[in-house]
C-alpha cells in the first residue's frame, strides 16, 4: 500500500499535509467533508478541519480507514478488464478516491461507459490509468471478474465468494483508528 499510498499524496496535495485546495479539499490526501463526515461516523471520532490539517496522524488514520472501507467494498471487482485495462486494486483505489466507490463501480460495471471528470477535468479513467500498477495487486485467490459471462449458482450460501478475513464488511472495526485527540484542542 506504500507505493499507492505515496503516488496518491503526491497527485494530490504534493505530499503537504497542512494544504486545502479551491474547492475545499484538505490535507495530504486531498479529503472532502463529505468522505471526514463518514471517518468520523465509521470511527467515533470527532475534530474541526483545523483539527485535521494539523494533525499528520489523524490524516493517516483517515486514510488507512478509506482505503480499508474501499478494499472492502469493491474486492469483488478486482481483475475486472475494462478498455483493455485490468482494474488492480490501486486502480480501484484511484477511481474510489477521485469519485467515490459508486462511481468506481459503476465505471467497471459500464465498462467505462461512465467516465465523469472532476472540477478540475480529472476522469475516473485518469486515475485508474495513473494507479494502477502500483504493486499491491495482490488480491484474494477467490477473487472474480465481477463482469465475468458464467451462470448464477443455483445455491448462493455454498458458492458465495469466500473472501479472506480481512475482505469481509466486518473487517473495518472503528477501534482501530481511534486517535486521542485531546492534545490538538487549544487551550485558552
């Protein structure tokens, strides 16, 4: 996750933790409130945008919970080839940052029919080229090409796909990124 992890910083803020662009996307990963406002209702955890910039471990707990929620919600999509690219999980990872994990998703599901830009002309297709390559294409062995052609099991529960622990919805426990933000708080 290093090698994505710091490709994305770089794309996205040049790696300064304490810059906001014009829109209003803050930090080293260039998080919206919207993505903070579910961190904080995955995790607990409350804190201002001041908070946030000021704090590179906060940040860092953002992010490793982002990527996590993202892995989590788009593994089945892994190894998925749309316009002759295989989405990888930095692919996946790169699309879901830009335009949400729906928008990832549906990217792969139209077969990159659907394709926004972002304010600044930044397509899911950008950034799916961009990072994907970037060395954790490790995926599970029970990973499917979620627009493979193969008939539905008659019986879900015993062909459902086993994901590893770490892939299943439950694997994102909120206690793990909690962060004692007392030390932050400006006293008068």
């Amino acid at each position: 996750m290093a090698d994505f992890r710091n490709a994305l910083a770089m794309a996205e803020s040049g790696g300064d933790y304490g810059v906001t662009n014009t829109l209003g996307y803050m930090g080293r990963y260039q998080f919206g409130d919207d993505r903070l406002t579910d961190f904080q209702r995955a995790t607990g955890q409350q804190f201002t945008r001041e908070q946030f910039l000021g704090s590179p471990d906060l940040q860092e707990a953002a992010y490793a919970w982002h990527i996590a929620d993202i892995d989590r919600q788009l593994a089945p999509l892994v190894g998925a080839v749309v316009g002759g690219q295989t989405m990888d999980r930095d692919a996946l990872r790169g699309m879901a940052h830009l335009g949400g994990v729906g928008g990832a998703r549906r990217y792969v599901e139209s077969g990159g029919a659907y394709n926004p830009s972002d304010a600044y002309g930044t397509a899911l297709s950008d950034y799916a080229g961009r990072f994907g390559g970037q060395g954790t294409q490790e995926a599970p062995a029970a990973t499917v090409n979620a627009l493979a052609t193969t008939p539905a099991p008659q019986e879900p529960q015993q062909n459902a796909l086993a994901l590893p622990p770490r892939w299943q919805p439950n694997y994102l426990d909120p206690q793990a990124f909690q962060l004692d933000l007392s030390q932050f708080v400006r006293r008068t």
